[in-house]
C-alpha cells in the first residue's frame, strides 16, 4: 500500500488536510485510530476564526456550516457585576468568528472524504513511523503504508510526536480546570460571555440555537460526581452576576466533563518527511478559542507547501513551514495565557492580584487600542 501523503488523525485537521490535497490532485490516505462514531462525536471547540471559515469554503465544506453557523460580532466580557460589549468588526477593520461544532466540522468532511476522497481507514491504529514507511494494524493485522510524506494530526497521545528526534519542549500546568457542561436549554446570551468574578472564571457559550456550552473554573482534582445540576447552575449564575435584567437560562444537562489547562509546544514541527500539525505539535488553554484555529492554519500552511513541491519541485515551503506555523503558535499561546491568567483566579491569589486583573480589565473596556489587541487576537491572526 502507497499514499504520497499519509496522514494519521482523521480530526478535522487531518481531514481538512486531505480534502485540499484531494483538489490540488495529491492522493493521500488517512488513518485513525478510532471508529466513525467516536470521531464524529468527540465534543471539542466550536468557535471558529475566520480564516478557519474561509478554508472550509475554499475547499468546498462549508454548506451545512453556511446554514447553521452562528455569526458572531463580539464577545461579552463580565466583571465587578458589569457588562461590556468588545465589537469586533469595528475593532478588526471588518472580521467577525462563527459558532459551530468541531463535531459538525468532523462530520461534515468524513462525508466527503468518504464520497469523493482517498482512503480513509478507521480503527487503523499507527504503530511506527520510520523513514518511508508507517506501519499500523487493522483488524488485529499488522500493515505496512509506503510514502512520500507523513504527517501527524494524531494529537498529543499520538505516535508522531515521539518519531522526532531531540525535539525541544515547552510546556505550562495551569492551578485549576474547567467543568465543562452542554445542556438543552436557548443560550441565554447572543455572543460568548467571559466572566471574571471573585467565585472564578466562567463561560457561557452555545453549539446551536437550542444547546448550551457552560464552563466552570474548578480545582484541578475535581469530580464531575461531586456537581449536581442545581450545583453547577447556581454557580454559574453567582459568576455571571451583573446589575442588569439578565436571567441564566437553566434546563437539563446531558453532558459533563473536567477539562485541565495546560500550554504545550513542541519544536520543530517537521524532522524530514514528517510534519506535525496541531495538537499533536502544540496545545493551548481553551480560553482564547485557538487550538481548533491553530490546527486548521498548520493544515492550509502544509497544503500550500506541498502543492508548492508538486507543482514546483522546490522545497522552500517545506522547509519552512515549521517556523512559519510556530511564530503564529507562539503569538496564540501567548493571548491564551494572557486571557487564562487575565480571568481565573489562582489559588494563592491575593487582592494585589485581583486588583491587577481588574484593572487590566478596565483597560480593555475604556481603550480602543487594548480592546483592539484582544479583538485582533480573538478573531484570529494573518
């Protein structure tokens, strides 16, 4: 078995990667790990940059998202009981983020990987990745898939990460988590709400017009057990507290989970004929929205670079998409930590810290130029 570019991790970087090679005319095939189910309904992030959108139009997989993604213009943020609007397109010169679920994203590309692809070979599990070679076993069978290139979206638990020798680590554990929840209830809010309170953090967030997406900080060793529903929504009505007509909206939760944060980047991402995209190269804290975004730019920076090769026959993007990618990674981990450490409270925090905080937050809220850098970040980096 050959693929000119084997790609391991059938997530929506690897599937987005196969679909533009697909319509630049690059065979490829893609393994995963796991069955059609699990992937199609792995709960992740849901709000996409609008470069994420405009690569999933301009390779033809954006139709349902066309019709179901909910545009946004902004984002809330809360503190001292108050309410301030950050209006991105007039803060952006015009860019604005969508919501709509990695799990349709996944779906939507299966479907036409599955229809009018190359291979895609599910409960495949990579083993080894030697020089040209992958080596993977489906069906309790050990097979061997030849290539010209190899790229690794398997994510942090993934092989390819481990096949690039002497790579350099940097890494971040934050002090606490989040509970995450979805319940069937109407979003009580038009646009994500970011909550600073003395109880913690909290978000409130949404997949569609009837599901919610809610996020609570919580201490890093807690049991999603230990949080009834009433728990979990009287909480979050104590953090997103303001002095305005506002009402939570509560209904019933049929999903919860504890998510740590954490930052992770490995360097380089390329050793040869392998590439890492994604998680599989880097990991961001959830807060500012970037690791689904940062996946996606690996993946479009890599299709370029290997039509680029194809087309060409230089190798000059190959040979630089590792610190292409990275100086955007960078530039995302930082505002994630900037926005993680600007609205939870740590554990040894003091009212020093909270005093800065606060004021950072004032900043934001009274200058165009601070709520400009956010927004700029927000809505995603050239």
């Amino acid at each position: 078995m050959f693929a000119t570019v084997a790609i391991v991790g059938a997530g929506p970087a690897g599937l987005l990667l196969a679909r533009m090679l697909h319509n630049a005319g690059i065979d490829s095939i893609v393994l995963e790990h796991r069955d059609r189910a699990y992937v199609e309904h792995r709960q992740r992030a849901g709000m996409l940059e609008q470069g994420t959108v405009d690569a999933l139009r301009a390779c033809g997989a954006a139709e349902r998202l066309d019709r179901e993604g909910l545009v946004h213009h902004g984002i809330e943020l809360r503190f001292d009981h108050q309410s301030h609007h950050l209006d991105f397109p007039a803060l952006t010169g015009g860019r604005s983020v969508m919501i709509y679920a990695q799990t349709e994203i996944v779906k939507d590309l299966v479907a036409l990987q599955l229809a009018e692809g190359g291979p895609l070979l599910f409960e495949a599990e990579a083993i080894a990745i030697e020089d040209d070679m992958l080596t993977f076993v489906r069906d309790g069978v050990e097979e061997k898939l030849g290539f010209d290139f190899v790229v690794g979206c398997d994510g942090f638990h993934g092989i390819s990460r481990a096949a690039i020798p002497d790579a350099r680590v940097y890494e971040r554990d934050y002090p606490y988590s989040w509970l995450g929840i979805l319940a069937d209830v109407p979003p009580s809010c038009e646009e994500l709400i970011y909550a600073h309170s003395d109880r913690g953090f909290a978000l409130h967030s949404m997949r569609s017009p009837t599901v919610s997406r809610l996020y609570l900080q919580v201490p890093n060793d807690t049991d999603p057990d230990d949080w009834p529903d009433d728990r979990i929504w009287d909480e979050l009505d104590a953090r997103f507290a303001v002095d305005a007509d506002w009402k939570l909206m509560r209904g019933p939760i049929t999903q919860k989970a504890v998510t740590p944060m954490r930052s992770f980047v490995t360097e380089p991402m390329r050793h040869g004929r392998l590439f890492l995209a994604g998680d599989a190269a880097h990991i961001v804290p959830p807060t500012g929205a970037k690791g689904l975004n940062l996946a996606i730019a690996d993946v479009v920076t890599l299709a370029k670079a290997l039509q680029h090769w194809f087309t060409t026959g230089s190798p000059d993007l190959l040979n630089t998409y590792s610190d292409t990618c990275l100086r955007r990674v960078w530039r995302a981990e930082h505002f994630s930590y900037f926005m993680t450490t600007l609205l939870h409270r740590a554990p040894d925090q003091t009212p020093f810290d909270t005093r800065l905080q606060l004021s950072q937050l004032h900043r934001i809220a009274d200058s165009r130029h601070a709520a400009a850098e956010l927004a700029e970040n927000y809505a995603g980096l050239p």
